[in-house]
C-alpha cells in the first residue's frame, strides 16, 4: 500500500489502494492519450465509485465530509485526472439527496452504481461563471413535447470523465419555468443526438480528464430519465451543496500541490546547484513559504468543511469553500515560485514532472489549471458588498 504522507481517515486509507494503481498510470500520462482506466478500474472494483451514494440511502459508504475531502485529497496525490474524475462521479450522485428525486428514480440509479456503471455531471456552460451570480442557472433547453417526452437543445462544456460513463446526470432548464428554475435528466452518453467533441482536447498529463464539450441536438428523452427538477439552482446547488460544486476538486488539487512538493523536496536532496555549490537559503526561504502555504491550504479546506458540516445552508457557507479555493490558487502561484530552484539544479521539468500528474509544458503548475483566483475573488467580494442573491 502507498505510504500516507498527510491524508487521514478511514477512506483516505482505502483511496491509497487506488493511488498505487492511478500513480503507475500517471507515470504515462506525459504522453498518453487515454483516460486513466486503471485507476477507475479499481476504483469500481474496491466499491469507491459509490462514494457519493449519499449517507443513508442504499449502498452508501456514509462518508462523512471531512471523510470525503481526505479522500479525494488522496486521490489527488496519485493522479490528479483520476482525482477530478471520481469528483464527477460524486457530486452526479450526489443528486440523490435531493428531497424531488423519487424512491423509484433512485432506486434504479443505485441500481446502476452497484453494477458497476459510472456516471459524470454536465453542469457547465459556455460563456458562464460561478463568480457571476447572474449567469449561473442553466440554460441547456429541455422541451416537453405534446407526447410528454422532453427534447434537449444546447451545448455543456468541461464534461469531465464522460468517456468513460455510461450516464450523465445533465443540468437543463425547462421551458417556461422561471430563470432560476433547473431539471437534472439522467442520459446515456451513447443516446441519439449527444455530440461529445473530441477534436478540441489536449489529453496529456491532468487534461486526461478528456472534458470535452457536448452537443445535445434534439436529444428526446422519455419522461423518467428526468430525475427531478427545482425552483432555485443558485439554493440547491451552489448554497446547500458547496461541498460538492467546489470542495472535492480544491481537495484534489490539494493532493496534487503536495505530490508536487515532496517530489520536489525528494530531488532537492538529491542534487546541488551547477559547479557543485550547496543550495542557499533563499532556496529553503522559498520551500519554507510553500510548506506554510500548504498548511494554510489544508486548513481553510477543513475549516470550510466544519463549517459546511455544522451550518445550515447560505451564503456564508458557500463563500468559506471560495476562501478555500482562493488560498488553494495562492498555494500554486508558491509552488511556481520554485521554479528557479530547478533551473539552478540543471534538472529537467519533464523527467521530474513524468512521476507525478503534471505537465511540465510552459513550467506552469499544470495543464489543467488550479482554482482562478480572480474568479473566486470576484465571488468572495460580491459577497463581502452583499451582492450575492439570497438563500
């Protein structure tokens, strides 16, 4: 089994059985093109794809919050595409929960889970943002037609894992419902007039995600693939579920910061500066902020987690994830920072990077990259002026 560097708990533990796997197959990603089906083997075979059954329903694992950011933590320190694939997985399940979804409804998406069947969420949009409180509701047309089915028009972006699901749980708007109004189809991602664009994707290092975009073209849909709908998407999705619309992918870039930062510490001790001078202490000043940086990370992830666990929902719950995402940006403009450190050391980006997850292309932090901190200022500002729309 890996060795547990900071992760805890009783999930992170069984997540370390999937990093041994994810770990080989990121080792490949530097140049592969193929999603990390390794690692989501095992992910099924273990039964950890139905983590995001949530507490109390059938075949749930009762995960607590803490519980679920250290697993996901984990699993950012073997594979970071991995990582952000399972957060997909979650948070499609972690619709259930939703006091609309009907026992028949969920009970025949449990069903699917415990066969083995992945499911990825659709949420995103072209030309939306979570920091823009106006444009966050979707706008994915679903129209009911004379015979009751629906037909979806539209297009998703950052359809995250969706080459490997059978399904995904697609947020809409229904016509004729209020702006904020949403409903959540469950589609086969094989079914007729689903587009998924291959064609504009980089695959390599973290972008093995593969988030494509999606058309949906007259997707017709029978009425129980719809699994429910709801008033208020900004109350439902973003204010009662920050966990799952922003805390699982902080937690695995989190994981990924720190694999990145013991690689780097690893190499350090190994290698002295060119003309075989020792390294100076600017060097340990700069490892010193990203260790504190780290830490800072870590804790404001958990304090939000406490926060989302002991709180009921609103504003200020949703804006203590921002502050995490925030502080997790920061960390990776820390990370950046070492980069002098490698080019004084004459090591090669890309043979350090090929162990972990990352794409050493530009020195950036990664191909895909970490929360934008303007985005999660904007946010955090909107709500520290009152702007933000009422729970």
């Amino acid at each position: 089994m890996s060795e547990v560097f900071w992760p805890h708990g009783r999930l992170a533990a069984m997540a370390n059985e999937v990093v041994d796997v994810a770990k080989l197959h990121a080792m490949k990603h530097h140049n592969t093109t193929t999603l990390p089906h390794e690692a989501m083997a095992e992910t099924v075979a273990s039964n950890l794809h139905a983590i995001g059954i949530p507490t109390g329903l059938r075949g749930s694992l009762n995960a607590t919050p803490q519980e679920l950011v250290e697993y996901f933590r984990a699993l950012g320190r073997g594979d970071g595409s991995h990582g952000l694939i399972e957060t997909m997985m979650t948070m499609a399940l972690n619709n259930l929960k939703h006091p609309n979804v009907g026992p028949t409804t969920r009970d025949r998406i449990i069903d699917l889970v415990q066969e083995g069947q992945r499911f990825c969420v659709l949420i995103s949009e072209p030309g939306t943002s979570s920091a823009l409180p106006g444009t966050i509701a979707p706008t994915l047309s679903a129209k009911q037609l004379s015979d009751g089915n629906y037909a979806l028009n539209g297009k998703k972006t950052a359809a995250t894992g969706i080459q490997g699901c059978s399904h995904a749980m697609v947020y809409a708007h229904i016509d004729g419902t209020p702006p904020n109004a949403y409903a959540v189809f469950m589609v086969p991602t094989t079914h007729k007039g689903v587009v998924i664009d291959t064609k504009h994707w980089d695959p390599v290092g973290m972008r093995a995600t593969c988030s494509y975009g999606v058309t949906f073209d007259g997707v017709v849909l029978d009425p129980d693939m719809l699994v429910f709908a709801s008033d208020n998407f900004i109350v439902d999705a973003i204010y009662t579920e920050p966990l799952a619309a922003w805390g699982y992918m902080t937690s695995v870039y989190l994981g990924v910061a720190e694999a990145l930062f013991t690689d780097i510490i690893q190499l350090l001790k190994k290698r002295d500066v060119k003309g075989g001078q020792p390294l100076s202490a600017n060097f340990a000043r700069e490892v010193g902020g990203c260790a504190a940086q780290l830490s800072a990370a870590y804790a404001s992830l958990m304090a939000a987690t406490d926060v989302y666990a002991t709180s009921e929902p609103g504003a200020a719950v949703a804006q203590a994830f921002l502050t995490a995402k925030a502080v997790m940006s920061e960390t990776a403009n820390q990370l950046l920072s070492l980069k002098d450190i490698w080019a004084l050391t004459g090591s090669q980006w890309s043979g350090a990077w090929a162990n972990i997850p990352l794409r050493a292309a530009n020195l950036q932090f990664a191909a895909i990259q970490p929360p934008s901190l303007p985005a999660c200022y904007d946010m955090l500002g909107l709500g520290a002026l009152g702007l933000l729309p009422p729970a």
